[in-house]
C-alpha cells in the first residue's frame, strides 16, 4: 500500500524532475563524451522494496560491460556510474569524504527520521563528530565491552538450550533471536542499558526499529523526498510516528544518563561522547546530534553484525567439509572461551576469523556501496561532473582472478586453491613450514572493502568481528549446529544492507563435552 502510493508519487515527480532537468541544460556545460559503455535504461529500482538483488544485477552487467572497469546505467530514472574495478575505485575513494560525499539522497532520508549522526554527516560536522564517535569503538574501548557481549552471548546460549531440553529436535529459526542479541549488545555498549530483549522480547522496540530502516531506505532510494511533502509527507511511510518514538526513546536515554553518571556508565559509547564533547569545550554536540548518533549506533551496528553471524551459521551448517569440526577444535584449544579476552579471540582463532571474512567478503552486509561528487573528478583521465551518482561494486573487486605478490592485488586463493568467485572458509589462512595456520587478514589491495576504507571507514569494524567471534564460539562450544531438512535455497537481498532472504532454521544438537 505504502509503495504503491509512493510509486504514484514517484511518477508524477519523475516527470518534473525530469523537465526540470531539461530546463537546466543551458545553465549547465555539456557532460564530456566518455568511454564507458550504457546499460539501457531498465525499470528495476522499484522492486528494491522486494526480494531483488540490486547486487547481484549489477554484477551481472560489470561482467558484461565492465571491461573498463566503469559503465552507466539508470537506476530509478537517476544515471549511475557503476565502478567496478579497483583501479577506478581508488581513483574515487582518494576524493573522500569531502569532494566524493554520501548520496544526497542517504542523508536527507537519515535526517529525516531523526539519525542526523556521523553516518550521514558531511563537512565539519562529520569531522567533528568523527572525533567524539570513533574513540569509544577503538581497541582499547572494544576491549572493555567484551564482557557485556560475553553476557548477551551467554544468555542467546541459554535460551537455545532450553529450548532444546524440552525438544532435542526442534527446528530453531535464528534470525530474530540474533538481531535482539544485537540489538542487547549495543545498548550495553552504547549507554550501559541492560534491553535484554533475548531473554524478555523484543517488543516494541525491534519492530520499530526495522520498520524505521525499511522507511530509510525507501525514502533513500526514491528519487523525489516524498515525505517531504508539507502536511501528508511524514505520515505518507508512517515515518513520523516512528521517529517521534525512537526520538524519545533516545531522549530519555540521553537525559537518565546525564542526571545519573555512574562509574559503570562512563565505560560506554554515550558515556564517552559526553565526556569527549566536554573536553571539546565548546559543546560541540547539540542533544539533537546525541539523539542521532544513539539511532545511528543502532542503524549501523545491528543489522549488519546481525546479518554477518547469521551467515555465517549459515555456512557452518552447511558445510560438507569438515569444517565444523575443525573450528571447534581451534576453540577448544583456547583456555576459556566464555572469559577470553579481545586479543585472545583475534589471535587464537585464525579459522574461524577466515569463515568470519570470507563471510564479510562474499555474503556481507555491503556489496555495493553509493556516493557522490560535489566537485568534478577524474577516473583514468576523464572528467565527470558535479553531482554525478556512483555506485561502487566491493565484492565485485574481490573477484579478481589471480593474486599478485608484489602489487598485493587480487584475491587470495587461500589453503584450498579454491577461485575466487567461490566461498571457501579458508580462503585467509596460510601454513607455514611447520604446519602452523596463521589468519591472513584481506586488504584493500586485495580489493576487499566490506567496512568501506579511508578516512570514513567503518568505525565499528573492530566491535562487529570481535562480536561475531564471540557468538560464534559460544554458539558452536555448546551445540553441533546443522540446517534443518529440505531447508529452503538461501539468497540474498539488498535493502540498505544485503541480508539473506529467508529465515535460517538449524538443528542443534547439545555437545557433550565442553571446556572450562
Ligand atoms: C559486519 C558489521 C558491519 C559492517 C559490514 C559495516 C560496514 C560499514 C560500511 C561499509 C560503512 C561505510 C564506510 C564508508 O563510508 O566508507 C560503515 C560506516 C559506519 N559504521 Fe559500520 N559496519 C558494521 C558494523 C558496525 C558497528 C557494530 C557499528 C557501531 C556500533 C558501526 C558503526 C558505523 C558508523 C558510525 C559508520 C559511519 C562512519 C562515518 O561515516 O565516518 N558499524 N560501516
Ligand atoms: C538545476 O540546477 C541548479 C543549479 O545548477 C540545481 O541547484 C538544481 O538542483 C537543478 N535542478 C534540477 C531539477 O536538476
Ligand atoms: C541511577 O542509576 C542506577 C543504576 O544504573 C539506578 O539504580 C538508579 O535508580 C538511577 N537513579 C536515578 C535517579 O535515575
Ligand atoms: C561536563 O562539564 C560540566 C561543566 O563544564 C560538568 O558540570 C559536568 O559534570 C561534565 N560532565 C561530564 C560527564 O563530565
Ligand atoms: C547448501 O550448499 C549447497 C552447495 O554445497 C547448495 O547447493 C545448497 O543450495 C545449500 N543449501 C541451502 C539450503 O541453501
């Protein structure tokens, strides 16, 4: 109903935008000829709101016209230049963040539901922003929230395994119990709030927060701001009601938390903006800005890490290769899994840390990834011009046959010789003469750039693996995992992340010896 209302609008805005456009041609210098090839135009964006892979077509095309390593179509009547090489790519990425920006578009819908944060930021704001973010994810901070994570983790363990007590054979769909957990774990680590929706429900909150982003990415891909439209706009998604409560939520959040600074809540994500705002001087953050990077936070961190160790369940359960085994072997090696510490899960589990990439790498949250230009740039000498779109194609680049020691470009074939365009969990490891397996972790040269790169890298990055890893071994100490039977084919979908399209539904079977 939303959609179908949207896309009459959309229509009616096309045609205005579309002699808007004609209009300004004279005001405007002629685009330069270019070289890449044209996809013909093809009407695909309105089914991004269903189950098509925008992903996955646009991979289709790069084998087809990306030779050049660009080529331009039209996604939803907006020109895209697809990037699809690393070459190109990083002639781009130096550009960032303030000649190539975040779409336009991505913003604007951000704001527009209240996560005006340092996602969408651009400019001074999000240097400033940046500032006060990125210290409370850094290692020495990631290091201080691995036991809140131990908790959740701990508690997701218990309820399967309840669960299983009473019907050692049940079908366990693990989708929604994996979100709650992260959704637990970030406002454990983002204001020192205790949600415990694993154990309780999500309630309201899980539901309003993925309506929230399906909202965001609609009013994201849309080329008219539908909503904002005077009156009617923000009621036309729903997004107003929504907003108001989030926003609140948040509010409350920011101002329990300055009425009531304890010793355990200066350890967390809330606690040190505040702190890093302080010191500032100057308050450089407004309660509107908090208010947006709490959402952000939550926008950010828990669908991807969510979908991330959901995948790679996925994979363990389908594996037909041992690897199951060998994974629990490597844990079981570590002293404790259920006390270790950050450098103990990122150095003694280089298998699993591989699965964990190739994961990132092939079946991650962010395939593609869009941007702007507000001044003219360059790829391989041609210019093109301001507010141009580009679509940029991470996984694609990753598939570069053939690795190149001394440019380190091109993907790995890891342990396995296995090409690259296949999954293999062990695509990163490497053995030395003595037989020892060590993590080889990808690079841009490799191409790989699931968490972005440069200065607006993912700041949560270090967060999300430590998290998955420690999932992932809570998870497979206590239970041999595998898919249930006739199980339905597994694809993926891109919204604003790539998640997979079905509910994942595993048979756990208790182990019977643990360590510690
Ligand atoms: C598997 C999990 C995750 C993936 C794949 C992922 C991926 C990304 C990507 C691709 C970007 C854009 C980078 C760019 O502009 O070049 C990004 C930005 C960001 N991520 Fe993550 N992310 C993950 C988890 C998290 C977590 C757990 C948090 C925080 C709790 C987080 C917070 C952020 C923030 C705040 C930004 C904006 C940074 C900026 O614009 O300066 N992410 N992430
Ligand atoms: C027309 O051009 C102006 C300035 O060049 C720009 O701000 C505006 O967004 C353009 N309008 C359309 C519909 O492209
Ligand atoms: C302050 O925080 C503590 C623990 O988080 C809580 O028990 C207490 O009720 C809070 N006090 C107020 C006034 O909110
Ligand atoms: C921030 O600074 C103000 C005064 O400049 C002080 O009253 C307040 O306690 C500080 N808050 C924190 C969390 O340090
Ligand atoms: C499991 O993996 C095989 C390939 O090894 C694949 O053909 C099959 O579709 C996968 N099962 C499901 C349920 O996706």
């Amino acid at each position: 109903m939303i959609l179908l209302l949207i896309s009459l609008l959309l229509l009616a805005g096309v045609i205005f935008v579309e002699f808007n456009r004609k209009n300004n041609k004279t005001t405007k210098q002629p685009p330069k000829r270019n070289p890449w090839p044209k996809v013909p135009n093809v009407f695909i964006g309105i089914k991004l709101g269903s189950k098509a892979n925008i992903a996955d077509i646009l991979e289709g095309w790069a084998k087809q016209y990306g030779q050049q390593g660009v080529f331009e179509t039209r996604l939803l009547f907006q020109r895209f230049y697809v990037i699809c090489s690393e070459k190109a790519i990083s002639q781009l990425e130096q550009k960032r963040p303030y000649v190539i920006t975040r779409r336009k578009n991505l913003v604007s819908a951000f704001n527009s539901i209240g996560a005006n944060g340092l996602f969408s930021a651009e400019g001074d704001t999000w240097k400033k922003d940046r500032r006060i973010v990125a210290p409370s994810l850094n290692h020495k901070n990631v290091e201080k929230y691995v036991t809140k994570i131990q908790l959740v983790a701990g508690r997701l363990v218990e309820k399967w395994s309840k669960v299983i007590d009473k019907d050692p054979d049940i079908q366990i769909a693990i989708n929604d119990d994996i979100i709650l957990s992260a959704v637990d774990v970030i406002s454990l680590v983002a204001f020192a709030k205790d949600l415990n929706t694993v154990t309780h429900g999500g309630g309201e909150l899980s539901s309003v927060l993925a309506k929230l982003f399906e909202i965001m990415m609609i009013r994201t891909v849309m080329p008219i701001k539908y909503y904002k439209i005077p009156i009617i706009g923000q009621h036309l998604d729903g997004g107003k009601k929504l907003k108001k409560y989030v926003v609140d939520l948040m509010q409350n959040v920011v101002d329990d938390f300055k009425n009531n600074v304890s010793e355990d809540k200066s350890a967390t994500f809330l606690g040190r903006m505040i702190e890093f705002n302080n010191k500032t001087g100057d308050d450089s953050m407004s309660m509107e800005r908090f208010v947006g990077n709490l959402l952000t936070m939550f926008g950010a961190g828990s669908e991807t890490t969510a979908s991330t160790l959901t995948m790679c369940l996925y994979e363990i359960a389908n594996d037909t290769t041992g690897l199951q085994n060998e994974l629990y072997k490597e844990m079981s090696q570590m002293v404790s899994i259920v006390n270790a510490d950050l450098d103990a899960y990122f150095t003694c589990l280089p298998r699993l840390r591989s699965l964990v990439y190739e994961v990132l790498r092939l079946k991650g949250p962010t395939p593609i990834f869009g941007v702007e230009n507000v001044e003219p740039v360059e790829i391989n000498g041609v210019t093109i011009p301001t507010g141009s779109y580009f679509m940029f194609l991470h996984k694609y680049i990753t598939e570069v046959e053939s690795f190149d020691e001394t440019t380190g470009k091109g993907t790995r074939r890891g342990l396995l010789n296995t090409p690259i365009h296949e999954f293999c969990a062990r695509r990163c490891l490497k053995q030395d003469e003595d037989g020892q397996i060590s993590f080889v972790k990808p690079t841009y040269g490799t191409g790989f750039r699931t968490f972005g790169s440069g200065l607006r890298i993912c700041p949560g990055k270090e967060l999300a693996e430590v998290e998955i890893l420690v999932f992932l071994t809570f998870i497979l100490r206590e239970f041999e995992i595998s898919l249930s039977p006739n199980h339905p084919k597994i694809t993926m979908v891109t919204q604003l992340a790539q998640r997979a399209s079905e509910d994942i539904c595993l048979i756990m079977k208790k182990r019977k010896t643990k360590d510690s």
